[in-house]
C-alpha cells in the first residue's frame, strides 16, 4: 500500500511517496520516496531530474486532488451524498431481468452504438440526431447498432452504479417520499470510496487522489456513452419503444472530493420496477404496510458483493448474475436449476467470445471454472440459503463442453432460505 506524505525540511515542504511492505521477518516496515517540491499552491508537486519510471513520473506530475474527508462532502446539503453499497442490486422482477445487460429480451435491456449518446438528443423517450426535428427511426436505429466492442463493456461496473442509484432512492422512499416527488436526478458519491470500491485505488488506502485516478474514473464512465437504453412502454395503448442514454458523467468536485453523475435510463429503470412491483387488492388499490407504505414484491437480490467489480473475467461475473438470478426467482418452490445453453444464450458478452474464439473449449473451462469459484467467494449464497449445493470448480462433470452445451444442466438444491436479511425490498 501506498500514499503521499507531505514533509518540511530547512522550510522547503517535499512530498514523499511512502510505500509499506514487510521484511523476510514478517515486520511491517515503510519506504520513503522524494518525489519533488510541492508548490505554493499546496498541491501541484515540482518534480527533481530525477525520474526513475514512467509510473512515478506520471503520478508525480499531476496534482494531488486536495484531501477532503467523508464527512466535510456530506455536509453539502445541496448535493447530498449517496454511500457505495456492499451488496449489488441485482434485478429480480419478471421482465427486467436483463435490464443490466446486451441480451434484449423482456421490458428492459441495452444496445451498443457505432455513434456516442452524447451525440445524440433525447425527449420524453425519443431520439433525435442533435439539430433535427424528427425522431430517429427504427430503420436508423438498426444502422446505429453494433456487436463490435460489447465484450468489452464493463457491465459489473455499470451495475454497480445502477446499485448506488437505487440505495438512494430505497432510502427516500423509506422517508416517506413518493417517487413523483423525487426530482433529484443527480447522484454524487465520495470519490475516494468510489475509487477503492471500483479498484483504482488500493482497498484501505486513505487520503487524496492524484487527478490520474480522477481520470480513470471519468475514463470508465465515458466507456458507457456508446450504449443506449431501451424500454417498452405503452403510448395511447400501443406498445412502443424508449429509448435513454445509459451513463453521463457529471463532474467532479475538488472542493468536496466528490463525483456526480446521472443516468436517465438506470433511474427510469428504478422507477418502473417500484411501480411495477407494487401490490395490489382487488379493486386494484396498492396494498399498504403498517407505516403506511405501498407492499412490493421481491424485486432485487443484493446476494452480490460489490467487491465482484474488480473481477477480470467479465463473463464469469454475468454468469453470476444470471444464476443468482434463477436461484432468488424460485426461491422455496422448488429447485433452481438452468440449462449450460441458457446462460450462454443470456450471456452476451460470453456468446460474442465464444464465436470468436479459436478455443471454445478452453474458453468455456475458464469461464465457468470461475464462475463456481466466484459464486462461493462473491456472493452471500452459503449464508443466505440453508445446505445449498453449488458445483465444485475441479469437478470436470460441472464444466460444459460446445458440445454439451443443450443436455448440461445446472442445480442448486437447497432447504430453504434462512431468512430476509438479505434480500432487500
């Protein structure tokens, strides 16, 4: 782990890189690195000739963002901050299933563009080509899509932002505010906590980013422009197609230490699936709790952890999704189970992999050797559900073949789950 201290020697302030690591003893020890004076301003550090890699120069040039603490940002009453969740919130409510992903099947799911959204405007859930007056139609909108570049879509990530949208509108809600009444459309979240959940920086590691991690941030949210949300809806009776950007970055503000960001589809999503999973009497009435608020069915799992979004294998991650997805959706009425088929059918991001791939094989032992492992140390399932069986990652007989694929199916029995600790609603 490593951090910038800032130190005073014969009245000239020098900043230190100060790495810890641990001897052939096992003791705990630090090494110091002088990266250069820092300025009058009290962040920029004035690099010496000495440069000893491209790492430390890049790092050292650019500014340390200033330090400011959790609770300095949350005391902005004008951009209240919304924590990073443990747990991703993943969509459970029939037809939204796939709201997350490239696999357009149900009321919600996304498409990759050649074009970027930012290009593009939007208005009540039609698509214009900025400048022109008439909506983009579905003839163009076919032109505009692409397969190309969709494995590498960071989609853990996105459900983790999707995550950190819903916590803040779970906590509104619970305060007794409607969703009509819920106008905020900005999300802001404390930068550091948002850059070590993600991975950009060390988990533990404390204090002021460089701008360099700033960027990366932004670099990983820009990934996103190219993807356009689709929802079905119904107008004067008709069903019809709107359409959303996915992802926009905001800003970051240095004086806060925090980012913001917006996103009308993953809110639009939100708002449908509350609606949606509203209970209702005869008369068709919204049932009420005790506190007076509307019951809701099961609509989210959050049995993953958020900590998943560093995984490199993207597609053993959705493979997770999708198997959580099953297991909470049948929940004690019966035994989960899904064909090898079927998760490659969902799985956009493995299915494009696989047709390109010169090894499918090989590919598919990788993937799904990770996606049992992941399943034992990236979700709550052990905790969650009483005995329940999932494959062993050495067990051969749980790795599909191309040519199994169809027979091969999946189970994961169980007595029932222990409770509702963790699944929220």
């Amino acid at each position: 782990m490593s951090f910038i201290i800032h130190r005073k020697i014969n009245g000239i302030m020098y900043a230190y890189e100060v790495t810890s690591y641990r001897d052939e003893n096992g003791k705990k020890k630090a090494h110091h690195k002088c990266l250069g004076r820092v300025a009058e301003d009290g962040q920029t550090i004035i690099m010496g000739k000495k440069k000893t890699s491209e790492e430390n120069e890049t790092k050292s040039t650019s500014a340390i963002v200033p330090y400011r603490t959790k609770a300095e940002a949350e005391a902005d009453k004008e951009k209240p901050l919304t924590p990073c969740p443990a747990q991703l919130a993943t969509p459970t409510l029939s037809g939204y299933e796939h709201s997350l992903s490239f696999h357009q099947e149900g009321n919600a799911y996304m498409k990759h563009l050649k074009i970027r959204t930012d290009g593009l405007t939007f208005e009540n859930g039609e698509m214009f080509f900025k400048g022109t007056l008439e909506p983009i139609s579905t003839i163009e909108l076919k032109d505009m899509q692409t397969k190309e570049g969709v494995e590498e879509i960071d989609i853990p990530l996105l459900s983790f932002y999707y995550s950190v949208i819903l916590s803040k509108y779970q906590e509104r809600l619970q305060k007794g505010e409607s969703l009509g009444e819920i106008t905020s459309q900005l999300t802001t979240v404390y930068a550091p906590e948002l850059a070590r959940t993600i991975g950009i920086i060390p988990t533990g590691e404390d204090g002021g980013l460089h701008r360099a991690d700033i960027h990366k941030i932004m670099e990983k949210m820009s990934d996103f422009h190219n993807i356009l949300g689709i929802m079905h809806v119904k107008r004067n009776g008709r069903p019809q197609e709107s359409y959303f950007p996915v992802l926009n970055f905001e800003g970051y503000d240095a004086e806060k230490n925090t980012i913001s960001f917006y996103s009308p589809y993953l809110i639009y999503v939100v708002r449908k699936i509350f609606d949606e999973a509203r209970e209702l009497d005869k008369k068709g009435n919204p049932k009420l709790n005790r506190k007076r608020f509307p019951r809701l069915t099961p609509h989210h799992s959050f049995l993953i952890k958020s900590t998943i979004v560093k995984e490199r294998n993207k597609a053993a991650v959705d493979n997770v999704r999708i198997i959580v997805q099953v297991i909470e959706q049948t929940g004690n009425f019966g035994t989960p189970h899904i064909k090898a088929s079927t998760i490659v059918e969902r799985n956009e991001i493995l299915k494009l992999r696989l047709s390109k791939s010169t090894n499918p094989l090989q590919l598919l032992s990788r993937v799904f050797k990770r996606t049992w492992q992941l399943l034992r140390e990236q979700t709550n399932l052990l905790e969650a559900y009483e005995d329940i069986k999932l494959p062993d990652p050495e067990d051969i007989c749980f790795i599909p073949t191309p040519s199994n694929l169809d027979k091969l199916v999946f189970e994961f029995p169980h007595k029932g789950k222990k409770g509702r600790k963790s699944m929220q609603k």
